[in-house]
C-alpha cells in the first residue's frame, strides 16, 4: 500500500499557517479580557444586530442631544447675566432718582443726568451681548448687535422730541417715540422681529430662549434711563423744579419697569431648570443604553480567561514541534 506526506515546505508552511491563527486568537482574547467585550459582535448576536444597531442609532442621537443642551444651557446662562447686569443698572438708577430731594441744586442734578446716561449705556450694552458668537437679543439675527449705541440712541430721541418744553409734555412725547413701532423700534433696534429658533434638547422637548431688546420691558427700561439723561439738556430750557419732575417721573418709570424685568428673569430661570432636568434625563438614559449595550457584547471574562489558556499552551506546543522538526536529520533517523 502506497502512502503519503507532507513535504518538509508544504508542512513548514502548515506549521507557519496555524502558528499565525494561534497568535490571532491570542491577540483577540487578551483584546477581550482587557476591554470586557467580544470582538466578534455578529457570532455572539447570531447575526442579528438590528437590536446593537438601535442601541447604538440613540446613543448617537442622544449625543447630538447633549450637544443642544449644552449650547442651550450656555445660551440661558449668559441672558441671565446680562438680566443681572441689567437689574444692577437699573436698581442703582432708580433708588438714586426717587430719592432726589426738593433742595437739590442744579450741579448734582446734573451730575445725576450724566449718571443716567452712563446706566443706560451699561444697560444698552447688556443687550449687545453675544454667547459663542451669537448675539442673545437680536432675535434671529443672532449675527449682529440688538441696539445701536446709547449715544445714538439718545440722538434720535432729542430730535423727536424736540419742541417739548414742559416735564409733561417731554414725558409723553418720550414714551410716544419708545411705544411707536416707528420710533425706537424702527431706529433704535437692528435685531430681527423673528425669535430665535427653540433649542431641540431632547426627541420630543423644545426649550425656548426668546429675549429680544424691543420687547416692552427693556423698551421701557431704556426709556426710564433715557428720560433721566436728557433731563439737563440746556435745549429743553428746564430750571431747578421742572428737572426735579422730570427725575422723579424717570425713577417711578423704572421701578415700575423693574417688576417685568423680575418676572422675565423668572420664566428664564424656569427655562434653565427644564434644560437642566432633561440634559439630566438624557444622561440617565444614555446610562442606560450602554449598560445594555455593555450587557449585549459583554464577555465572559472566566471563559476567555480559559480560552487565553489553552491557546497559550498550543502555541508554546507548536513552537516546541517546531523546534523539533528543525534540529532532525537523515542521519538521526538512520540510527
């Protein structure tokens, strides 16, 4: 009976061949023990993966989530220091003016006038400011400036009023030019009349930010410091007593203004708080998708452990052949 056998290439090649899937193994193994999961994820879930592939679809979609939340909570935060700024302004403009004595003379009137413009201007470039290069009180047009300068500001309002000699009459021509869709919301603002788009910060959860400098209360804000800065204007031909009046009715516009501001940093509070209870939900589910996802590629690490083993100890078997086969010769053989 004729036999057969490897040639000593063909079996040098065979002996190359399995020690390479050897080290394969290895590598995969230690891979698996070192990170906890298998390698091959299409063996473990018998070729059905549409359940990873949804696992993985709203991880992904929850990280797009947590980005919006993010860019959200920065965009509240930094209204809410500009309300706080504006507050600051507005609280030390009013106090001073409803506190204006019937003796006060002429120099400090004035000196409180130029400090009125001083708090409009801070208050004006409150409402010029921009959070990662978005203006937050433009509206839509997050790409510019809400207001034009104080200075400018104050222009155009001299010369609509213009004419006005009396502290009533000043007042009332004041909020005609500040209420009139034409006056400052025509000169004075320069953002868009469309509100910025609502924050997407979860599947079925919108969180809306929409503060734009000509809504009523800043309106009014601005009007209350505006009116106290022009109150020494040497065109208005005011004395000592119609100054006074003119003060006052700019202190009790403010104070007055004050509660819409209160009431708007309130619903901008609440707003945080619910972008910061579903950026808390989210996380909480993201938690709990990779845990399954973890659970679902999990390996076991005893078994690999044993698998790690015993492919060890096949290769040092085959390394030990090897070794063997290389050192026989025609002359051991024959004795």
């Amino acid at each position: 009976m004729s036999s057969f056998g490897l040639g000593d290439l063909a079996q040098t090649f065979l002996l190359q061949r399995r020690g390479a899937a050897l080290k394969a193994d290895m590598t995969r193994l230690n891979e698996e023990l070192t990170t906890g999961q298998v390698s091959d994820v299409k063996s473990v879930l018998a070729g059905n993966v549409s359940y990873l592939s949804d696992i993985e679809g709203d991880l992904r979609t929850l990280s797009g989530y947590k980005v919006a939340g993010t860019e959200a909570a920065q965009y509240a935060s930094s209204a809410q220091t500009a309300l706080s700024r504006i507050d600051a302004s507005a609280t030390n403009l009013s106090s001073a003016l409803l506190t204006i004595a019937s003796n006060t003379v002429g120099p400090v009137l004035d000196q409180m006038s130029a400090d009125a413009e001083s708090e409009m201007t801070a208050i004006v470039s409150a409402l010029n400011t921009s959070s990662a290069g978005r203006s937050l009180f433009a509206g839509a047009a997050t790409d510019r400036a809400a207001l034009n300068s104080a200075d400018t500001i104050l222009a155009d309002l001299r010369a609509a009023i213009a004419g006005n000699t009396t502290p009533t009459d000043i007042s009332t021509a004041v909020d005609q030019w500040f209420d009139d869709p034409a006056g400052f919301s025509a000169s004075a603002y320069v953002g868009s009349d469309a509100s910025i788009a609502p924050f997407q910060v979860s599947e079925d959860e919108q969180v809306a930010v929409d503060l734009k400098a000509n809504d009523a209360v800043f309106r009014d804000l601005i009007k209350g410091a505006a009116l106290a800065a022009i109150a020494a204007d040497d065109s208005l031909g005011l004395d000592g007593v119609e100054q006074q009046e003119l003060l006052s009715i700019a202190g009790q516009d403010l104070f007055s203004a004050k509660d819409d501001l209160i009431a708007t940093r309130g619903a901008l509070g609440a707003a945080e708080a619910r972008i910061d209870t579903i950026a808390t939900q989210n996380a909480a589910r993201d938690t709990s998708l990779q845990f399954a996802k973890g659970a679902l590629l999990q390996a076991d690490p005893y078994d690999t452990a044993t698998q790690l083993e015993a492919v060890q100890f096949q290769l040092q078997s085959l390394y030990t052949i090897t070794s063997r086969m290389s050192g026989l010769s025609l002359v051991n053989f024959i004795r």
